[in-house]
C-alpha cells in the first residue's frame, strides 16, 4: 500500500522546482564543516556560562532542580574569565547566523523531498531535524533577542534557550554522526577545497541524484562557490566588526554600533561606564539608601555603618564586569575585602555567603557565592570605583565584585552579607 | 536480524540507536519542562522558528533575488553579485538587529541601561549607504580594468545575470 502517490504534486516537492547549480554535497559539507566549530564554541562557552552561576549553591539555580548537568565551583582566575567566556559565546552566535543562513539555504530542497515519508527511518530522522533546524534558529533567535532586551515570548528566557540548547546539541551530534559519511563522500569525490578554486566560467553543477539535493535542471551559475562563501564571509565580518567591541573594549567598542550598551554610558566622570539596571529601575532610591548600614549576619552579627567600612583596610582593584549578554566593562574598584567581612562576623573559613539587595523586587536581587570567592583576595563589597563614591546605578552605597563571577551576580545595593560555615 | 531491521525500519540499528537517544533527551527536556507555565509555548516557538525560517524567509528572499536579476541590465560584466553583496550583508544585519532598529527594545534599554536608545535605524541605513558605495566603486574598477564596460549587445551571452535559479520551470 502507498502512502503518497508515486508522482509529487506540482511545485517545490517536484525536484526539477530547485534550480541552483551550487547546492549539492559538497557545498553543504563544506559549509557545515565551517560552522560545526564555531557552533561547538558557542555551546561549549555557553553551558560553561550557565556553571559559572554555581547553580549548586543558595538560590543561585534558575533551571529547576535536575537541569543542572554541569556543576562545579567556579573559579575566580583569571579574572576576565566570565568576560571571555560570555563574550566569546554571543560574539560567535551573533557572526555565525549568516553560515546557519547558508547552510539551511543550500539544504532547504530537503525539507519538500518526495515522498515525505519513506520508511520509518526517514519518519523519526525527519522528526529529529525539527530538533535540529528549529532548535538551532531557537536558540541563536532567543540569544540574540536577548542581547538586544528584546522579550516577544511569554517564557522564562534563560529556562527556554537553556533547554533549546539540550535539544539543539544532542540533535547536532546525531545529525553530524547521520551525515558523516556523505561529508567524507563529498570531499573524496569532489576534494575537500578543490571547488574553491573554481571561477564563475568553471563552476558547475554536481550531477542530479534522487533525494538529493543536486538540481536535475541547474541554471546556468551566476556567482562561484567561493563567491557565494565570500558573501557568507562578507556577512559575518561585518557582524563582528560591529559586535566585538562590546565585549573587548578599546578603540573597537565605538564600532559597537548596533549593541544597546555596546558604544553607551550614563553621563561623564569615574562612574560613566554602562550599567546593567538602573537605580531607578530597582526601586533603590536615596529615600531607601539613606541612613544604611550593612548587616552583617554570622556567628557574631553586627551592623556596620558606610563610614565604618570606609575606615576598615580597603584594597583596590581593576575588575571586569560581564554581563550574560555579552558586553564588559573593567574598572578600578576600592572596597572591604569579603574574607575581612567574614572575619568579622565570626566565620573566617565560611564556606558561603548570601548577598542581598536593597532591591525589593525582581530577579537576582540575591546571588550565594562560594568559599573560593570569598577567600580571593580581590573579592570586593566594593565603595568607590575609580577613586569615587558608587553611583546610585553602579550600586551605592556598596556592591560586590568578584574576579570571573557573572555580572548579574555582582549584587548592587548591598543590604545584608549572611556568612554560612 | 539486522537485514531484517533494514527492511521494516530502513536503516541499520545504529540509526535506531541513535535517534532513540535524542528522543530521550527530549523527553527528558519535555519532562523538565512540564511544570514550567509555558512550555508549550516554547515548543510552539521552536516548531514556528523553523516554519517561519522555511517557509517564509527563504521564499522571500530567493524571490527578491530572482527579482534582482530580472531586473538588472544584461551588462558586459555583470554587477548582479556587487548588488547581492549589499544585499546580503545588510540582510542579515536587519536579520540580527531588527528589534533595536525597529524600536522594540526601546522601554527595557530606557529602564535598565539607563541610555536613551541611540538611531540604530539611521546607522543601518548608513552602513547599507557605505556598502553600496564600496560595492559601486569595486564593479567600476572591475569592470573599467577588464575593458568591458556597458551593456551587452549579443543575446548569446551564457554568464549573465539573466540566468534563472531556483525559479519554478515554466
């Protein structure tokens, strides 16, 4: 018995509806080979960002308990760690859409192939390519929304691009385990670089198979392979130009152009650095602040005062601040050493501490760091940056700053320090 | 065994194996999921991003560039990739940073950056302006140096931008 019939309907299920003379095995072997690395090196930095939390401790975890797979204490050096491996994670999805682009372009005939099911291989190896195609431009398309604060979804953002990316990479390593060895076939039958060398007048078409994704009636070309991957090329330079500065700074960050905080920073003066929530924003007002003096919970609690701390033994340093949407800052921090902070309340060896805003309401308003990043000697409850009293939007009247640590969890608006042994 | 799997399934068991695995994964996401208030939302949206991708980014991007050399002049060098290369470059950053061109995003950088959003419009229409202009300059060079300039007399020109990809056959 037939499912379909024998002949496809007219229009893209009929193969002879495809006619470009470069999509065919080899150039999507080629264009998979290239960005198979830059996509393992945007998951890789991503769950490696998704650790750097420490979703082990406190309240840190964001993903429900047993979604974690890859918990570990993250380190405090170096540290412009969290800087890079955040900066590399968004830098690379964002300069590698136009080689997803690409490559789904040059496989697009697949998706109208006739019959639409052949057996029950084709059926599950098609279902699993809804995992691979729609999870892939799921996560660069949440990634970069969120680079942008851009939220058209009703879902938690980190829950959904975090678990896209399960699906995503596992059906990668099925798909390149699948389709292995038409890569290796495209590369012996065709050479792996052979077809760059191929000019306008001596590109052709790969010859027609069924089920392939060759056309049985190319068109005459009008651009070369290579020249189709150098407007690839074109595409993601251009994006990286434009993107990168974000995350290293330098003369490069006013190229910045498209980043909401790529080129942007509030005012003049030692705080003008770009700010992740404003004051404002966090309901942290100078009614709120006014009269403030930290709590400092412990086996010996107390209460010390803005001017006490300033009369403590500060240390300074210049600490970065990365933020999960890729961009960084780094700064001259002054402040109470958190180990000192611990001393005082009476667990010298804590083996953690809960932070706490001043912020009433929304998310990481709290973060639990970890007894290594209490014991670095550069963990700061810092007070000044750059020689001068915190802003109110860099987290006056003190904020913490850890080497490596996630921007978000550098608490602004310190209210209370909780040492656990 | 195997050849008979080969025959009701139409693969080797590794191919079973293997998918097997992912849909267990999957499963495992889904179950991860399930108490999430939205994750049939986010299937939607993960099924709608491909849909949207296939179906209607492709098709109308293919479109404008069957569009593009119908409607270019048959030059005696071609310009059509000199057009393409505008074309694809400011494509995708429209793909990419349409939502702070577009104003999407203008409430959150306000409340949370601080900044008043900068004319990333102005800046994508600037930076389509240079591409342009680069791209004009490079055919001009191109095409004064192979001493072919103008448009082409003869009809029988096989390399010209009057080809036809991925256009349904008449």
């Amino acid at each position: 018995m037939r499912l379909f019939p024998e002949q496809p309907p007219p229009g893209p299920t009929r193969p002879g509806f495809w006619r470009s003379p470069l999509r065919g095995r080899w150039l999507t072997s080629f264009l998979g080979t290239v960005l198979f690395p830059v996509v393992l090196l945007v998951g890789l930095t991503g769950f490696l960002s998704h650790a750097a939390y420490n979703p082990g401790l406190g309240d840190n975890a964001i993903v429900p308990a047993g979604g974690d797979i890859l918990v570990f204490d993250w380190p405090t050096s170096p540290s412009w760690l969290y800087a890079a491996t955040q900066g590399f994670h968004v830098i690379a999805g964002i300069v590698a859409m136009p080689l997803l682009l690409a490559k789904l372009w040059s496989v697009v005939p697949r998706l109208f192939g006739w019959p639409p099911i052949r057996n029950p291989a084709h059926a599950i190896e098609r279902l699993s390519l809804v995992g691979l195609v729609g999870g892939g431009l799921f996560v660069f398309m949440t990634g970069i929304f969120n680079a942008q604060l851009f939220y058209p979804w009703p879902f938690n953002f980190v829950v959904a691009h975090y678990y896209g990316a399960w699906v995503f990479t596992a059906s990668l390593v099925l798909h390149v385990g699948v389709k292995l060895p038409t890569m290796r076939r495209a590369y012996r039958e065709r050479g792996a670089l052979a077809p760059l060398r191929d000019s306008l007048a001596e590109t052709t078409a790969e010859p027609f198979e069924p089920d392939g994704l060759s056309s049985p009636d190319p068109a005459a070309p009008t651009i070369s392979r290579r020249g189709l991957l150098g407007l690839v090329g074109a595409a993601t330079t251009t994006l990286l130009i434009t993107s990168v500065g974000q995350s290293i700074g330098g003369p490069l960050r006013r190229l910045a152009i498209f980043s909401p905080r790529g080129t942007g920073a509030i005012g003049d003066g030692p705080n003008a650095f770009p700010v992740n929530k404003t004051a404002a924003t966090a309901k942290v007002t100078e009614t709120v602040v006014a009269g403030w003096a930290l709590e400092l919970l412990g086996p010996r609690p107390r209460t010390i005062t803005r001017d006490e701390l300033l009369a403590m033994d500060l240390a300074t340093h210049e600490l970065p601040i990365a933020c999960v949407e890729g961009w960084s800052t780094t700064q001259r921090w002054t402040g109470v050493r958190l180990r000192d902070l611990a001393a005082l309340a009476g667990a010298p060896e804590a083996s953690e501490v809960q932070v706490e805003s001043l912020q009433k309401k929304g998310g990481f308003r709290q973060a639990t760091l970890s007894a290594d990043q209490i014991a670095d000697e550069r963990s700061l409850l810092a007070l000044m940056v750059n020689d001068a009293d915190l802003s109110m939007d860099h987290g006056f009247p003190a904020r913490i700053i850890v080497p490596a640590l996630p921007g978000v969890h550098n608490t602004k608006w310190v209210a209370s320090l909780e040492f656990r042994s | 065994m195997i050849g008979r799997l080969r025959g009701a399934y139409g693969e080797g068991p590794l191919h079973l194996v293997g998918h097997l695995a992912f849909f267990a994964i999957t499963a495992y996401v889904v179950v991860q999921l399930a108490d999430a208030p939205s994750a049939l939302t986010i299937l939607l949206w993960i099924v709608g991003a491909a849909l949207i991708h296939d179906l209607v980014l492709v098709p109308v991007y293919a479109a404008a560039d069957r569009a593009l050399r119908g409607a270019l002049p048959r030059l005696r060098t071609p310009i059509v990739n000199h057009v393409r290369f505008v074309g694809v470059v400011s494509g995708t950053l429209l793909i990419v940073w349409f939502p702070v061109m577009f104003g999407k995003a203008d409430g959150n950088i306000e409340r949370n950056a601080g900044l008043t959003p900068d004319d990333y419009l102005i800046r994508w229409l600037a930076v389509t302006a240079g591409l342009a202009v680069l791209s004009t300059l490079a055919y001009a060079a191109r095409a004064l140096r192979a001493g072919r300039v103008g448009r082409v007399e003869e009809r029988d020109d096989a390399v010209g931008p009057a080809a036809d990809e991925d256009a349904p056959r008449a």
